[in-house]
C-alpha cells in the first residue's frame, strides 16, 4: 500500500480511511416534498394558463408572503414545472407560414425644399 500510495501521491491515511468503509455524509439539504408545490401550480396555471415559471413563482411568493410562510425558489419552482410538464412550449421568434412569395414594390419620390412640393 505504500509503494501505491507514493506512485499516485497520495496520503496513505485518506486510503486506509476509504478501505474502512467510513460512512459518507450527504451533504445539502434534503428534497422538499413537491405534491403541495405542485398543486399550488396548477391552481395558478388554472386560472392563467399563459404564465411561466417566471410570473408563476412571483404569483406563490405573494401568495406565501400573505399567508407568512416561506416561499420556493424560481428554480425549484421551474424544476418542478418542467418534472411535471407544466412548462410553456418556448418561442423561437421563426414563423415558417409567413414566407412571402410574391414580388415586393418598391417607390420613391423626392421633395422640393422651397415649397415643399412632391415632384
């Protein structure tokens, strides 16, 4: 174990302690319970179904702030969304039914400074 231990550099303490099978500690905080998350969503959702994760989270933040607890995050709150396919469908900005197939037209024509006059 030595010879491995210096070949890789390592601490010949930090191999002995992982062959011991020490228990790892789970760091972080543990999973909230989503059922409640969810069927706050889908209230709000009901009544405007054009919101997203943005305008949804603002919507339960007042909601909590009125009632006193706390509220979600925007994260955990589009985590869930996206989990439970509430999410808005993304626009893109590329509209395909729009291509023009015709000619454009195009005219011109010019002022007279003095009196203002189109020529």
């Amino acid at each position: 174990m030595k010879t491995v231990c210096e070949t890789l550099g390592i601490a010949r303490s930090n191999i002995a302690a992982r062959t011991a099978g020490s228990p790892s500690t789970a760091r972080g905080r543990p999973p909230l319970p989503d059922r409640e998350l969810v069927e706050e969503i889908k209230v709000v959702i009901a009544d405007t179904p054009t919101y997203g994760y943005r305008c949804v989270h603002a919507i339960l933040r007042r909601n909590a702030r009125k009632l006193g607890r706390s509220w979600p995050n925007a994260k955990h709150v589009y985590r869930v969304m996206k989990l439970h396919n509430l999410l808005l469908v993304r626009h893109t900005g590329t509209v395909d039914d729009r291509l023009h197939g015709g000619r454009v037209a195009v005219v011109a024509f010019a002022l007279d400074c003095c009196d203002c006059e189109a020529m």
